[in-house]
C-alpha cells in the first residue's frame, strides 16, 4: 500500500495528552460521567485507534499502534493556540480501495461486496451473509457493489476529531442530551455538571446515531427544497416588484402629461378668446388712426387753398373757401370729437385664472396616494380532524389551551384537563406526552427542538427539549426578591419572552428575560387608563417591533408598537365574542378564533379586520387555541373541553 502525504494538524499529539489529563479529568466532571478503569481503556484504545487503524506510518513519527496502553505520552511540545485556532480540523486515514469495515477492525483486508445504508458500513461476502442473519440488521438495506457508494477514498472506519470552537486545545468528546450539544472536557465541567444525560461519544449507538442521521439528511433534502420554491417565489415577487415600481412611474407620467394635454388646451383656448378680442380692437383703432390721418391732410390743403386766396387778393374766392372749410371743420371736430371719446373708452383686458384652479392647487398637498393592495382572500379547506385523548390520560376529555408547531412540522399541544404536553407528529398521530407539574395554559417555540410553557398555578414557566420524547427542562419565574405573577399566554423573540398577566392589577403584559426576570411591563396607555381587562394569549410580530393581545374581558384584539407601548389599534369583537389564540405568519397576517362565534378571523401587520377566514359551517365549537405551520400551510385549531383537533389547508 503506498504511503499518502495526509496533514494531520498534529492530532496524534493531542491524542497522545488523553492519558495524561485524565486523571485530572474525573475530578473535573460530574459525577455522572466519571470513568471507571475499564472506560479508561476504551478512551485509550479509541484515541490510539484514530491514527493506528490502516497502519499509518508518518516518516520521523512513531506509530502510536505500536505504544502500549500503559507506556507514557510523548514529549513532543503541545501545539500552540494559534497552531489550533482552526476549526473544525480532520484526521482521516485514506486508503486506495474500499474493504470490509468489521474486518479492518480486524486487521483484516477483505474487498467490500456491499454498502449497510443503515450502519454505514461496507461488507464482505462472509459478513453480509452474518449481518442478514442477525435478528436486529436482517431488514436494513444493503446495497451491491453496483449500488454502492465508490467515491470513498478513505478508511471505512475513518473518525473525525473536532476542536472545540470555544477551547482550542481540547477535543469534542461529550454529548449533552439534555442540551442536545456536544462539549469537550471544559464545557462538561463548566456548563453540563448539572445534567443527566451527558455520554461519552464513542459510547453512542451506531444504530441511532444513523437512524438520526438519516432523518436529519431528509429533513435537510426536505427544507432545502421548500427553500428551492420558496426562492423561486421570492424571485417571482421581485419580478411582480418591478412589473409595479414601473406601473407606479408610468401611472405618476401618465397623471402628469394629463396635466400638460389639459392645461395645453386650457391655455389655447384662452390664447384664442384673447386673440379674437385683440384682432377685432386693434381694427378699431386702426380705422381711427386712419380717419385722423385723413382729417390732418383734408386740413392742410384746406389752409393752403386759403392762404393762397388771401394773398392773391381774390374776395369771392376767399370768401367761397371759407365757406367751405367750415363746414369741413365742423365735420372733422365732430369725428375729433367721436375719436376722443372712443379712445377715453378704449378695451382694457388682462388674464384672470379660474377661481377653481387656484382652489385646486390651494387644496391639493399630492398627486395622488400610494395605496396597499391587500392580498387576496385565503382559501381554507377541512384538511382532517384527530383524536388528542390517550389511555394515560386522568380524564376521558382533553381541553387543549395551548398549541404551537415546531419547524419540523410537529405539533405540540398543552392539555390543562389532563395537565400533560403533548406531541403529534406530521402524520397527526399522538406519539409522546409527559405528565406536568401543574396544569397548563399556553406553550410556544424557542428552537427548533424546544418549547416553554406557562404554568399559572405554580406562577412559573417551563423549558421542554422535544426529541423522541419529551425532557423537562429548568422551569422559571416566582422569584423571592420580586413579585410573582400568574403567567398565562407566552409568546418568544429573540432571548426575550413576552407573557400576559390578566391577574395582576392593573391586568398587563410583561416581558421577562430567558431567566424568568422582568425586563419590561405594558398595563396603562398615555391617559394612564388600563388597557387590558383579560388578556389570556400574545402573538409578537416577525421583526418583534408589534405585539397582539387577546383580552376576553374587553372583547379585543389589541395591537401595540413595542418601541414606546403605544396602542396603534383597537378591534373590537361583535357581539360579545371572546377572542382565543392568536398566532402570526411569515407574511404578517394575524390569526385568531372566535370562541362564541365558532369561526377563525384574518388581521393584517396593522391589527385591522381583513375577512372571516373560516366560518361557523366549518364544525368548530368553542375554539380557544390556533397556530399555523408554514412550510406546510397547515391551521391548527383546537376546541374547549373536546377531543377533537381541526386541521385546515391554507391556500
């Protein structure tokens, strides 16, 4: 076998320091997970294992196979922080051809014939043959060589060592249930002592860990493709984006070249009026100032005809031509006469808009409003109802309070009749429930894998860590120094719970850190008058900046601006109809279900009514709990004192 080059980030040098550390180890963890001998053998044959399983030789380097289990580690200098700051670093053993994995362990070199899809694993002929034998591998899936993976390089049995991120000079070697993290020697210490269920790694169940694997690489192929569509919406909406910003521009350029074509025509025909009135005067005067040039050249030859009669000493004549110019004189001082008054008289004109047009543009502050076009109107179809009861329960009727899905599809529901948490799985089949301290009211999502519920009567909050089953986690609130509060609806958003307090006086909502300590409370308004009567569930908006409030004493849905607790709308039930939960979409839209009124309401981001998404003929009675899973366009209601749980499509 030929000798591959392989960095190995000086891996068999921190392998090398297990031994050393871990007498120092078992004071350092929890007493839970100290290691007797025969652990400390198994760590020791598993650290040598990492870098001894193909007979890796490394020139200048002993082999760590060939070092007892009891020899002393190696002087070689511990890498330094800098060298280890990389995350994430690997150590694979690399081999030309693909061999059975039970007989490397064996030091034994078989060709693989098959690939185990469930363990992971590939097979020899001898060792299919056993693993379809056993009782717990004969149905697993096993692939031929045509099938089977042929683009591993590695060692079969390859390990990944990983640094911690936190501490660079220590192994990820733990695994918190509890936490459902990994941790290396510190973090045990420091942060799981307390824990129940801290493991050691290779301790782990290949059979879980690849059941595990395999659910996660579906959930993964699964949310990868809803991401594919969605982004395939997104690009959609971008396009519908742009298709409006130029219908907007076009709109604003039409409105305005209206305006142009309008006042153009405005304004010829102003420009007309003025000019038949300006031809028509200016004719006038032209004909006076005509006639005043005929009367000054009549008067003229008049004079001169007289004046040359005068000096030739003609009498008759004189006396004839004077005759005659006085009548003409006459004549012209009347016509003198007529031009003055008409001149006196003369048109005067100017431009004088319309009183309505200044009024217009008095009154108009825009062109015109940019209006929202709401959504169209969701269509909800019955999808199915199920049965919530089960054998274990203390009572034959469940009364669901509370409901919420986690991201995977799950649905967790809190059963105050029976005072137990209850999950469903995607399929709506009941498969986990625990028994709760106290009765229940309201749960909500934290993560992927955790929840929190409210617990009015112990005057506390709970976390749970939803896996295969359910695992009680630390609970909070009912601090000594402050004063306690019955907590009833809960609502999450980044590191901060928002929790109603209808008991308090006044009635108000509070919001608590991750340890139960009050951050912040909203009770009065700007008057200084209470806001709340009853506020029994909470939804928070997706950017956390709007909070809505279901108060079943007031008969409201209450919508406020968290940046300064500002009410920013009312809206008030008909008919004395007592509003129940609440739960917000990925789009904006708020949900809630009328108690008295048997239907299901649609707000938009702004808490006003939009429609009635489902009506009294869709066969729910006394609804009081509601929550939507997304990736799924699945409503969830559940019903007062029933057994029943509705499930709607939304579309």
């Amino acid at each position: 076998m030929s000798v591959h080059s392989v960095k190995y980030y000086d891996v068999e040098r921190t392998l090398s320091r297990l031994a050393m550390n871990y007498d120092r180890e078992r004071s350092l963890l929890p007493p839970s997970t100290a290691e007797s001998a025969t652990r400390l053998d198994r760590m020791r044959e598993y650290s040598y294992a990492l870098s001894a399983r193909t007979q890796y030789s490394r020139p200048g380097r002993t082999n760590l196979s060939a070092i007892p289990a009891n020899s002393p580690p190696s002087n070689t200098p511990v890498p330094t922080a800098t060298q280890t700051k990389q995350k994430r670093k690997v150590a694979k053993s690399m081999s030309t051809d693909i061999q059975c994995s039970p007989c490397s362990r064996d030091n034994l070199h078989h060709d693989a014939a098959g690939y185990c899809i469930e363990c992971s694993e590939y097979f020899c002929e001898s060792c299919i043959k056993h693993h379809k034998n056993l009782k717990i591998t004969k149905n697993h899936t096993m692939q031929d060589r045509r099938k089977m993976p042929k683009v591993q390089k590695y060692d079969p049995e390859e390990e990944i060592i990983e640094i911690c991120e936190e501490h660079p000079m220590e192994l990820i070697r733990f695994f918190c249930k509890d936490h459902d993290e990994p941790s290396c020697r510190i973090c045990a210490t420091l942060k799981h002592r307390a824990c129940s269920t801290l493991v050691f790694i290779p301790d782990l169940k290949s059979k879980e860990t690849n059941k595990s694997c395999v659910n996660t690489i579906k959930q993964m192929n699964a949310l990868a493709a809803q991401f594919e569509t969605a982004r395939e919406e997104t690009e959609r909406t971008m396009k519908t984006l742009e298709i409006k910003k130029h219908d907007y521009e076009q709109s604003m350029l039409k409105l305005h070249q209206d305006f142009i074509d309008h006042l153009h025509y405005l304004e010829q025909q102003a420009m007309s009026n003025m000019e038949t009135l300006y031809q028509d005067q200016q004719g006038y005067i032209s004909a006076r100032v005509g006639s005043c040039s005929e009367a000054i050249k009549t008067l003229q030859q008049a004079t001169q005809h007289l004046d040359s009669a005068k000096k030739n000493g003609i009498e008759s004549k004189v006396f004839l031509q004077m005759k005659k110019i006085k009548k003409q004189v006459r004549h012209f001082e009347e016509l003198l006469a007529d031009i003055q008054k008409k001149n006196k008289e003369a048109l005067n004109f100017k431009f004088k808009a319309d009183p309505k047009v200044k009024e217009f543009l008095k009154m108009t502050d825009v062109l015109g409003t940019l209006d929202i076009v709401q959504a169209p109107g969701k269509t909800v179809t019955t999808l199915k109802h199920f049965k919530v009861n089960s054998q274990s329960d203390a009572y034959d009727v469940s009364d669901v309070t509370g409901s919420c899905f986690l991201s995977d599809g799950r649905l967790i529901l809190a059963d105050m009749y029976n005072e137990s948490l209850k999950v469903v799985d995607t399929s709506f089949a009941l498969v986990t429930q625990t028994k709760l301290s106290t009765e229940p009211w309201d749960v909500c999502p934290i993560s992927d894998t955790q929840v929190i519920v409210t617990l009015p009567k112990e005057k506390k909050l709970q976390f749970f860590n939803i896996g295969s089953t359910i695992q009680p986690l630390k609970k909070i609130g009912n601090i000594p120094s402050l004063k306690s509060s019955q907590y009833f609806g809960v609502a999450y958003y980044k590191e901060r719970l928002y929790v109603t307090c209808p008991k308090e006086t006044p009635p108000c909502i509070k919001i608590l850190d991750m340890n139960g300590a009050p951050v912040h409370e909203i009770a009065n308004s700007n008057q200084e008058q209470p806001i709340f009567s009853d506020p029994l569930f909470i939804a928070v908006q997706n950017d956390g900046k709007t909070i809505y409030v279901s108060d079943s004493g007031n008969n409201t849905i209450v919508t406020i601006d968290t940046r300064n607790d500002e009410v920013k709308h009312t809206h008030q039930m008909a008919d004395g109809n007592h509003p129940g939960g609440l739960v917000v979409l990925t789009e904006g839209d708020v949900y809630t279900c009328g108690f008295k009124s048997n239907n299901v309401l649609r707000f938009n981001a702004r808490g006003q009514y939009l429609e009635e998404l489902i009506t009294n003929q869709g066969g729910l009675l006394s609804p009081q709990s509601i929550c939507y899973w997304s990736q799924g366009r699945q409503l969830v209601v559940t019903m007062q004192k029933s057994n029943i749980v509705k499930v709607f499509q939304v579309s």
